[in-house]
C-alpha cells in the first residue's frame, strides 16, 4: 500500500510517501513559499528520487483543517486535482491529530497549539502511548482557557506547533502545571505523519472522492469575520437611529 501525503495548513510545505508502513520520502520545507509555487514541485522531486510513477500510489492523503484557508485550499486543490486525475480517492487527516501523532511513544497528554491569532489557538488534546487517543477533539479555543483547562487536569503537558513561540511566554506565566516544549525535529506539521495516520485511516476504510474533499476551517475566515462585524456593526447603528428617532417622537 503505497500513500502520498500532503500538508500545507500552516506555513509549513510538506510531502512524504509511505510504501507498506515505510516512509520512503519526505521533502518539508518550512520557509516564506507559496504553496502554490511549491507543492508540486516538491511531489515531482520526490516521485522521481524514488523512481516511481505517481499514478502508483493507492491514495493521497491530506492535512484537512484546521489551520492556514489559503494553505488549506491550495493543499485540497492539489489533492483534488491529483484525484479526479487519477481517479485515486483522499484520505482526510485533521491537522492537529497528525501534529500529535509526530510524538508516537510519549507517556505524556500531548497539546499542539497552532497560532490562529487574537490569543486563538487551534488545539486539541492527545495521548499516543501505543495508538493514537483523541482526548480532546481540536478545535479552536482562547489559549489562556486552554492553559486553565491543562491546569484542572493537572497532568504533565508536551506542547508543540506554530503556537508556542507566540504562546510560550504566557504559558510560563499561567501554567502551573509540569510542561515540556517539543523539539526542532517534533515540532511542527509533517507530511509524514498525515500519510502514516492516512494509511491507517484507508486500511479502515475511511476515505472520500475527489469530488466529496472538503477542508475543515473550523472558524469562519478573517475577511468572513470582518464582514460580519461590520454587519453587525451596522445593524447597530440603524437599530440606534431608529430608537434616536422613536424617542424624538415621544418628545413631540
């Protein structure tokens, strides 16, 4: 069983192929790239040092959200668009579960934390002793909520992701809990881990067409949320008017 795996939800571009429960390339770049400049590029690159024709792999499987809507788009085009054209169905990996099963073994509650700006974070909560456990399905949450939520359990905590350089002030702070900051090789998305969990997640039968793929924001994007301030913004200012006007009424 051979899988390409595609990762492009943060900043991070990655891909990897895992031929029967082997990781026979990977290629991750963590740079200011387009994505769209390079993902496939970097699939040809690793197609060809491994001498093999792309149309040979038995599925793709892709970081499906949370993370980056541009990154997340550009990784679902790609992976659609190598689908319809080979005819090869998606495997749909949630991003912060792939994250968590980079750190495969630990005896600790692992916490990947993804920058999702104004003090959000995309998160969830893992154990991977011997499989991976979903204690804490990810989602997006406030961080200083989620440090008193690691705090209430009081478990040893191993964080890891995009979120803890921006983050790690304010968990040192806060947390009272014992933690641990994962390192360099552990740190951040890999392709690796999406088609590692993507083949586990095939041999389940957990798959969609080409055509079914769609990428989990979890939140609704930046401009989305600005236009909904500022309805809301404005729905204010009439509903204000009006009463200004009702009340000049009543003075008459």
């Amino acid at each position: 069983m051979r899988i390409l795996g595609i990762e492009s939800s943060s900043l991070v571009a990655s891909v990897a192929v895992v031929t029967d429960d082997v990781m026979t390339a990977e290629y991750t770049v963590n740079f200011k790239k387009t994505h769209s400049q390079t993902l496939l590029p970097m699939i040809d690159e690793v197609v060809n040092m491994l001498g093999i024709e792309l149309d040979s792999v038995d599925a793709i499987a892709v970081s499906g959200g949370p993370g980056s809507f541009t990154g997340l788009r550009i990784g679902s085009a790609t992976a659609k668009g190598l689908g319809f054209a080979m005819k090869k169905p998606l495997v749909q990996v949630p991003t912060v579960d792939a994250m968590a099963y980079n750190l495969f073994g630990s005896d600790l509650l692992i916490c990947p934390i993804m920058d999702a700006r104004r003090n959000q974070v995309y998160t969830g909560l893992y154990r991977c002793k011997e499989d991976l456990e979903v204690v804490k399905a990810q989602c997006a949450m406030d961080m200083g909520e989620l440090v008193r939520e690691l705090d209430e359990r009081g478990e040893t905590v191993v964080f890891l992701g995009d979120g803890v350089p921006v983050y790690r002030p304010l968990i040192g702070e806060m947390m009272k809990t014992p933690h641990l900051f994962a390192p360099a090789h552990m740190n951040r998305q890999r392709a690796g881990a999406v088609a590692a969990l993507g083949a586990k997640y095939l041999a389940e039968g957990n798959v969609v067409t080409a055509e079914e793929f769609k990428p989990d924001y979890l939140r609704k994007s930046q401009a989305e949320r600005e236009a909904a301030e500022k309805e809301l913004e404005a729905a204010e200012r009439e509903w204000e008017e009006a009463e200004r006007k009702r009340e000049e009424e009543r003075r008459r």
